[in-house]
C-alpha cells in the first residue's frame, strides 16, 4: 500500500497510525492524525514526516471528497475537495472533480 515503503523514516507512532487510517480508506480518522502529525517537529526526521504528512492529508482529503460525492453529499465533497486544493494546490483531479461538481449544480 501507499505509504509501506515510507515507513523506514521514523518510528513516530502518529505517523504510521496515520498511514493505516490512510490505507483501510478511514480518510476522515488519516486527516485527524496527519494534522497531529504536521503540528508537530520533534526531530529532523520529523520535518521529513511533517512533509510526508501534508501529502498524505491532502490525498486524504481527496479520497474523502470522492466518498461523499459518491454517496450524493455534493456539497460536503466540494468542501473536502476545496480543502486538498488549500493543502495542495496543483492536485489536478481535486481542481477537476470540483469543476465537475460546478456542472452538475448548474443543470
């Protein structure tokens, strides 16, 4: 899975609690701990993490907004997608679902 291969930098307990949430697709429970993770800067490794962390949360939040737009909560999604799109701004399927989203509101 996504994040196995990044587990070698550290052993910060928040950290690899984040990467399984992220995994078994528990995107709201990932954002909660990557938030944790990204406050905090215990140690060099630490920085790499915080990064790793900013990356992991902004797919999480993309991963979320697509559940919801799923499940027909169209609005909620727009905000999940908005908030990748603060995290990481050049997310280019986060700027398309939301530019779905705008069409299907028009019709």
């Amino acid at each position: 899975m996504f994040g196995q291969k990044l587990s070698h930098l550290g052993g910060n307990h928040r950290y690899q609690r984040a990467i399984e949430l992220y995994n078994s697709s528990r995107f709201e429970e990932a954002i909660d701990e990557f938030d944790k993770v990204v406050g905090s800067h215990e140690s060099v490794d630490a920085e790499v993490r915080a990064s790793l962390a900013h990356l992991f949360q902004s797919l999480a939040y993309f991963k979320r907004g697509q559940e919801l737009w799923q499940d027909g909560a169209s609005a909620e999604a727009h905000a999940y997608f908005e908030k990748c799109l603060n995290t990481d701004p050049d997310n280019v399927e986060a700027r398309l679902a939301l530019e779905e989203l705008k069409g299907e509101n028009r019709s």
